[in-house]
C-alpha cells in the first residue's frame, strides 16, 4: 500500500510529510522569536499532523537542508 504522505506532489516536488515539517518549523520560529528550533520540539509538533518514524523525520530534515 502506498502511503499519500510520503509521495511527492507534481507541483514542487515535496511530500505532504515534507510540507508539514516546514510548516511546523515557520510556526516554531515565529514562536520562538526566530531563534533556533530543536529538532526534538520539531519532531513533536510534526507527528501531531503525520505518522513519521525518527528515522524518516531525519531524512526529510537531511533532504530540506541539502546535505
């Protein structure tokens, strides 16, 4: 079965998975005062909206940041 949050969207390329986390990371910015956001916090806020293992979430913060 394939799983709708990790394909990519024909329009830019990112998953809805990938889009939640930039959303999250914009909202904890603003909340934060746009300081830097722990991934622990981050990871936290992202799995209330999709079911992402550690393991994927590291991937999808590894493919965003390009390294």
């Amino acid at each position: 079965m394939i799983d709708p949050d990790h394909l990519p969207d024909a329009r830019d390329g990112l998953s809805r998975a990938e889009r939640v986390v930039l959303w999250q990371l914009a909202e904890l910015q603003k909340e934060r005062g746009d300081r830097n956001v722990p991934s622990a916090q981050l990871y936290g806020r992202v799995t209330e909206h999709v079911n992402l293992s550690v393991r994927e979430f590291q991937r999808i913060l590894q493919k965003l940041v390009g390294r």
